[in-house]
C-alpha cells in the first residue's frame, strides 16, 4: 500500500514538474520545473527498486539541469532576457498526440493490469557493478577506447589548421 502511494506521488511530481515546464514564462521556472520533473522520475525508479537509474537520473539529469540554469543566469544576467513565449501555433496538434499517446497508455495499462505481480525490489547497483567489472570489463574497456578515439577524432577535424587561415 505505502509503496503505491510512494509511486502515485512520485508520478503526480513528474507530471506537475513537466506541466509547469511548458507552461511557465520564464526560462530559470522552466529549468526548475524541468528538474522538478526529473527528480520526480528519480523517485519513480527508487520506489522501483533500480538505485543505479535513481542515482544515474540525479546525477546526469537533475545535476544537468541545476548547470543549465547557472549558465542561463550567466549568459543572459539581465531578468528581460528570460521571459519567452512557451506556445506556438501547434499546440492544437501537440493537444491531440498527446491525448492519442494518453488513450493507447491507458489501454496498454488496462490489458496488462493485474496479469503479474510486481517483483519485490531489490538493489541492482552490486550486480551491475560486478558484470561491469567481470563479465564485461573487456568490452566496457573497449568502448571507452572507441569514445576516447571518436573525441580526438572530433578535436583533430574541428581545428582549424595554418592553412585555412586568412592573412590580413
């Protein structure tokens, strides 16, 4: 019981978090709201039982955000600068997706309710660190060296060279 309470309010979050960020004027509420949003899906996944996204989505996401609003208090540093207009002309359309997607949920939710019992949660961050660290150290290693490769890569064809410079 208390962790379907746990969940619905951490679902209510998400979506009051994500309303407001389409629904406020001002770009720093929007950044706030959008970490709002974030937080509340974060809780989602601790209710759930899977700390490594819980602690993922904090970190990556919800740090993200509190970034973003420092560089958008930097950057633009004048209050006028942050008030936007949030609504185009196709919010009719974006209205009617998001009703559709709403209704196919609803129904996804309504065939598979009750079909099988939810697993108990249990923590997921031990077993994924010793596959990352066992099993899969060899191509986890290989994919950071592919990373690091496409990095330099990018450095190496984004610089501009002696040549492509003009004399004044």
């Amino acid at each position: 019981m208390i962790e379907a309470i746990a969940f619905y309010s951490m679902a209510a979050v998400a979506l009051l978090g994500a309303l407001l960020v389409v629904s406020l004027r001002n770009t720093v509420h929007s950044s706030l709201a959008l970490g709002l949003s974030l937080a509340g899906v974060a809780g989602i996944f601790a209710n759930l039982g899977a700390d490594f996204l819980f602690a993922g989505q904090l970190l990556i996401y919800v740090g993200g955000i509190a970034i973003i609003i420092v560089f958008v208090v930097m950057l633009l540093g004048r209050t006028s600068d942050l008030h936007l207009r949030q609504v185009n002309q196709q919010w009719g359309a974006a209205l009617l997706v998001c009703a559709m997607a709403g209704v196919s949920l609803w129904r996804l939710a309504r065939g598979y309710l009750g079909v099988r019992a939810a697993a108990p949660a249990m923590p997921t961050t031990r077993a994924i660190g010793l596959l990352m660290l066992n099993d899969y150290a060899v191509p986890f290693e290989l994919v950071t060296l592919v990373l690091v490769a496409a990095l330099l890569g990018a450095i190496f064809f984004s610089r501009k060279s002696a040549d492509d410079e003009v004399p004044s």
